[in-house]
C-alpha cells in the first residue's frame, strides 16, 4: 500500500524526442484537484521544456511550482541540484500534491531512483512510478534495439569494443526501470508499428510490463498517477548497464547551442533542419527562432528528420535571440558543419 504520508513523484523517462513534455502538458491540463510541481532536467545549457511548460502553468501548477534543472544530467546531479530542488519544494507553505519529473533524454533513470533514499527526503516522498515513453515508429523501425550483427562485425575489427551502443544502452536502461511504457506516435506507426515495437519492448523488459499506445499525450491522468509503486524499494528487478559503476559518461554524446540571425521563411529553414539531421545523423533538435516581421516566437522541434514547427508566444519584451540546441552521438557532431549548414539558410 502507498505511504499516504508522503508525497508521490512520478519520474517521466524516454529517448530524445519521446513526447515527454507533451505528456505533461496533458497531465498539468487534466490535474484535477491534485496540485502539481514539475521539475524538468534539460541536457543542454538551453532550456526550451520548461519555458514550454511555463505556458500551460494555471492554479494547479504555477509558474513557481516548474523548476527547470539545466546543462547537466539529473542521474549525475543528485547531490548539487535534485536534492536541494525536493528540499525546497517540501519546505513550501503548500507541499504539492503530486511531482512529475521530466528526466533528459539522455539519462538514466536508476541513479536518480536511488536519490529517493536518501534520508533527507526518503520520509517526505516516495516514487510513485516510472513512466517510460518510445517513439513506436522509431522502436518499430529498429532505431534503438541493438543490430547483433554490426557488433559482431565491429568487434572483429576492434579487440577493444565489448559493448552495445550508447543510444541502445539508454533505450534499455529506461525500459528496465519502467512501471509503465507508452508507446508514443501511435496514430504515426499504424498497427503494424504498434505490434513490432511491443515486441522489441518485450523482449528488452526484464519483467512483464503494461504497455500502451499514445497519440499527442492524451491519456486518463489515473492511468499514470497513483500506481503507488515505491520504485525506490524495488532497485533490483530494475537492472541497469550501470550497475555497480559510482556514475556513467555523457561523452559519447555532445550538444551544440547554434545562435542564428533572424530567417525570413520559415518553411525553407525547417527544410534545412531536416537536411542537417539527415546528413549529420542529428538525434534531437530544438529551440526558438525569430522571423523577420512576425511578432511570434517559432518554435521547432526536430527527432532525427521529423521537424516540427510552430508559433507558440510573442517575444513581448524578451530578447529576439534565435537558438537551436542540437544533440548527436559524440562521433558524428561537426559543429562548424552545423553551424554552417543553419546559416546557410539564413538570408543574407
């Protein structure tokens, strides 16, 4: 039975363009009477999720209930900033009900599960559950699961590579520490995608687990909320690549903030976007960019050569300063080559 007396944290995990932030959006717009806290763990120095989600802040979760953790790895920033971040959230007047945390799509989410015991805030909260969100198109597609024949092959060619891929590592770690996974796109990768994925996911799950399809975030807030899992309790049926290991590296992946002038045509940038994801192997791709004559700020959101993009907010009396974060494997990011391949389409 959950402890009543503590309060409940949902730890929100997946890849890179997973549709974390739009699950939250959702949750935060359908909290009924809970009262919401959302802290988001950015992994480039840029924050674009939290300002994100600032705009859906309303009584349930005000603006000073998002706490937005940047330019650096939650499982890595424990001690510096997620415990002080709890403290300070439980030492308000009024506690929030309920806390959902974004991680980055990067991290891992055993090492932040075993801050929860910590004993200056293991008394005062508990994790609720981990929701792990997969990008059904993606995981259909093979992206992440790990291609046995190009390791063998790799590792004839080099004595010193024993080991899966980095994005294969995170995609795993994530699904092992999961309550719940969500298949995200659903309405993207049809049915067939649907069943593939659940069978990539099945198999890498070290436990049965339920796993269900979403579409734009949409899902009964009672569905995620409330499973009362005390994960916290339960690190050993939640195996990880990392066990054993004081931390684990963020090396094998870089981030690159691009500032760029303002663009006149939007769709002619976004088609830049898309080429530079395609030709430098670009995971993620997000940030703000300001148009020539437009008093609104475009958003774009890339995952791999999936760009989206939209006016979101005015500038008002913010700076019109347009900035891109852009994440890859450490191996293929060129920043230069990025930075030309943006301004490229930037008019002169």
């Amino acid at each position: 039975m959950p402890d009543l007396s503590k309060v409940p944290v949902t730890v929100i995990t997946g890849f890179l363009g997973a549709g974390k932030t739009t699950l939250i959006r959702h949750l935060m717009a359908h909290a009924g009477n809970r009262k919401l806290a959302v802290l988001v763990n950015e992994f480039g120095r840029v924050g674009v999720d939290g300002d994100i989600l600032r705009q859906c802040a309303d009584e349930n979760c005000p603006d000073e209930n998002i706490v937005e953790l940047a330019n650096g790895c939650i499982c890595c920033t424990v001690a510096d900033e997620f415990i002080p971040t709890i403290e300070a959230l439980m030492a308000r007047p009024q506690k929030p009900d309920h806390i959902l945390i974004e991680t980055s799509g990067l991290a891992l989410p055993k090492p932040l599960l075993k801050a929860f015991d910590w004993p200056v805030i293991r008394s005062q909260i508990t994790v609720d559950g981990v929701i792990a969100l997969a990008d059904a198109e993606a995981v259909a597609a093979g992206r992440f699961a790990p291609n046995v024949a190009a390791v063998d092959a790799q590792r004839l060619a080099d004595d010193s590579l024993d080991h899966e891929t980095p994005l294969s590592e995170v995609f795993e770690d994530q699904i092992a520490c999961a309550d719940l996974v969500l298949l995200s796109k659903a309405d993207l990768a049809g049915e067939a995608g649907l069943a593939a994925a659940r069978a990539v996911i099945e198999a890498e799950a070290p436990r049965k687990l339920p796993i269900l399809p979403l579409t734009e975030g949409v899902i009964d807030p009672n569905v995620v909320l409330g499973l009362g899992a005390a994960a916290e309790d339960d690190l050993a049926a939640r195996p990880s690549h990392h066990d054993g290991a004081d931390d684990h590296e963020h090396d094998d992946f870089d981030t690159v903030v691009i500032d760029l002038p303002e663009i006149t045509d939007p769709d002619q940038f976004v088609a830049a976007v898309e080429r530079l994801a395609r030709d430098q192997n670009i995971l993620r791709v997000k940030g703000h960019v300001a148009v020539q004559g437009k008093p609104m700020r475009l958003l774009v959101q890339g995952v791999g050569a999936r760009v989206r993009h939209q006016f979101d907010r005015p500038w008002g009396s913010e700076p019109r300063r347009s900035a891109l974060v852009v994440i890859a494997e450490h191996d293929d990011v060129d920043p230069e080559a990025i930075r030309a391949a943006l301004i490229a389409a930037v008019p002169a």
